[in-house]
C-alpha cells in the first residue's frame, strides 16, 4: 500500500523511487487500472488558482511530486516527502515493464510530425512492446476513447501538457475498462529526438526544472510562476510558525 501526505490540499505520494515503481509496475502486471498525475510547482499552483483543475486532480488515482520545488515546500511546510518522482522517469519505467510483459500501449499526444519519429525510437529501444495506436491530439476526444478501448491498451502516455492532458484522462477515464494513464507534458518530444533532455548535471542536481525553463519558449512566465509557489510556500510556512 502507497502512502500519502496532504500538501496544498492534495494526496502525494510519499513513497522512495523504489517503492513506487514497484508499486505502479505491479498495476502494469495485473491489467489495473489507473490515472497518474505527477505535479510540478506549476501544475499545484494553477489548482491553487482553479478550482475546477483541482477537483480533476482529486479524480486522480496517485498524485507525485515531480520536482524538487514540491518536495522542498513538503519540508518547510512540515510535511517532508520522501522523495521527488519524476513523472518521465515513472513514464520510462512502465514502458520498461510494459516491454517486459510484452504489454500494449497507446500514445496521444504531440505534434503528428513527431509521431513517427517517436514510435521508430520507441520501437528500437522496447521492441517487445505492442504499440496499438496512436493519435496526434487534435483530433475528437471520442474517436480517440474509442480506439483506446477497442485495443484494449495497457498503457496510455498523454502529451497534451498541462492542464489539457489531465483534463483529458479525468473525461474518458471512467468509459474504459482497464489501463494506466498518465499525462506525460513534453515526454514525446524528447523520445523522439525533437527536443533535449536536461543534461545529467541538472539532473543530478535536482535542477531539471531550471534547465526547462531557461530553453522553454515562455520560459520567463513559468518562472514568475515558480517565484509565486515559492512565496505561497513562505507564506503557508508563516502561518504555521
């Protein structure tokens, strides 16, 4: 059994790497069923702002920390988790396993011309993977609800980025049967070669997240919004002084 903490009104999951990945994989193995949301400073702070967004992530199954920023506002908040998950790191082992258990998956997301560069890479480094369809994200959400159950996919990577992809899971979940979801923001760019990962010194680090900002287009915007999680940070840190 996973265990939570209550951080910004939401369940983490308080969990080691380890523990975790064990966890989600053994869902994988059973045919289960589940959304993941894994919440950066950015994502918490827009269901600070948007209650509507808030009680989608409330539909969530399990809600991780992706990124230092929430793990440290758990500790001066005086609810410390135990470590940071990186939803690309959860994402790349269940398609591990997914590749072990010669598991089917399905991917919606990203712009059409990186689906087929995305689906050659995947396939080269997972080839026991059954890849049973794909659909680019701008197309009907009931088309593409149908084509997931009718594939009957074990695994589902969504790439509308946030708040679009978690919006998008939380209104089909319920009309399939069995699968793992989870909203995997840019994943598809960098598995498909269209974009870089942070190097590893940032990800050693714990400063992925710097790295994404400086190269991201509207990179100054998601920084005034990662200065205003730290003030909300500071200020609930004050009130429970």
């Amino acid at each position: 059994m996973i265990q939570t903490k209550q951080l910004f009104g939401l369940p983490f999951v308080d969990a080691t790497p380890s523990q975790w990945y064990t966890h989600i994989k053994t869902i994988l193995h059973d045919r289960g069923k589940a959304f993941l949301v894994t919440a950066n400073p950015e994502l918490v702070l827009r269901a600070l702002r948007e209650p509507s967004y808030e009680a989608i992530l409330r539909q969530a199954t399990f809600i991780t920390p992706d990124g230092i920023g929430v793990t440290a506002a758990s500790k001066r908040m005086g609810a410390p988790l135990t470590a940071t998950l990186p939803g690309i790191e959860t994402a790349r082992e269940l398609l591990r396993t997914a590749d072990a258990l010669k598991k089917r998956v399905f991917l919606l997301g990203g712009r059409p011309e990186v689906m087929k560069s995305l689906i050659h890479q995947l396939s080269i480094r997972f080839p026991n993977i059954r890849f049973v369809g794909t659909f680019h994200g701008f197309g009907k959400t009931e088309e593409a609800t149908q084509a997931i159950a009718e594939a009957q996919a074990d695994l589902i990577l969504v790439a509308l980025g946030a708040p679009k992809q978690e919006e998008w899971i939380a209104s089909v979940y319920d009309q399939v049967d069995h699968g793992i979801f989870i909203g995997v923001g840019g994943a598809f760019d960098v598995w498909s070669g269209h974009s870089k990962r942070a190097p590893k010194l940032f990800r050693r680090l714990k400063l992925e997240w710097l790295y994404r900002i400086s190269t991201h287009p509207r990179g100054f915007e998601k920084l005034k919004d990662l200065l205003l999680f730290l003030t909300l940070v500071l200020r609930k840190k004050s009130t429970l002084s």
